[in-house]
C-alpha cells in the first residue's frame, strides 16, 4: 500500500497549478497597471490644476499656488449712528483674517449692523477707489 500518487493523478494535477500561477501572475500585473495608471493620473490632475488656474484664472484663484498670496489693505468700516454720528471701525476684533480673498464687503456690514449697537448704516471705503459704498442696517 503505497502513499504515493499515482502517475495519472500526479500529471493531471500540474497543468492546474500551472494555469493557476499563471492566472495570478495576469491579475497581479493587471492590479499593478491599474495602480500605475491611478497613481500617475493622481499626479498628473494635482500639478496641471493649478498651473492651469495660475495662468489663466482670474486671482485669486481656487486651486492656484497664489490663493492666499494676494496682499491688499482691507476697506476702510465706518458706522453710522441713530443720532447721526458716525465712528471709524477697528475690524480686527471682527475678522480672523485679512487676506485679500475674504469678502469683507459681502458680509462685515451686516454683521457690525447686528453687534455695534445703534447702527443705521456702514459706510465701506475700499482701498481701490474713491466711492463709498453705503450698506444700510434693516430694523
């Protein structure tokens, strides 16, 4: 009583592992294809974005190594009162940052008109021109 396989059996058996190392060796090299093509595509997308908004977006532009690089002085506030004084505004203890994409004119007014108290109106100076803007309080 032999242990042994018997000849059929053992040569029935190689060609299957055979086709089976050579099915893993095909899905190996096509999972490392894909992880090439991926990683590459990754690379290529995040150099190209923002070479592409630095040279042909308006700046500051979203996704362009210049986004927080702009340095310009920020509005100048002042306040109008229900007696009809007005006061310059300090906005430092109302905004966290004074970089150039943050749209200080779009949303400080309203917020001074809530927490200074007896306010009327905002007067907006920008640095960039001589006009006033003037956002008037509701209620």
């Amino acid at each position: 009583m032999s242990s042994a396989i018997p000849p059929t059996a053992h040569s029935a058996a190689a060609p299957d592992l055979t086709e089976r190392a050579t099915a893993i060796d095909r899905r190996s090299a096509y999972a490392r294809t894909l992880t090439v093509v991926f990683f590459v595509g990754f690379v290529l997308v995040q150099s190209i974005t923002p070479v592409v908004q630095l040279l042909w977006a308006p700046r500051p532009a979203r996704f362009g190594w210049q986004m927080f690089s702009i340095v310009a002085p920020p509005p100048a506030f002042t306040v109008v009162h229900d007696d009809g004084t007005s006061s310059a505004i300090d906005i430092e203890p109302y905004v966290t940052s004074l970089r150039g994409d943050v749209p200080l004119v779009e949303f400080l007014p309203r917020h001074l008109c809530r927490v200074v108290p007896h306010v009327v109106a905002v007067r907006i100076q920008p640095s960039n021109t001589d006009r006033p803007e003037v956002y008037q309080c509701s209620g």
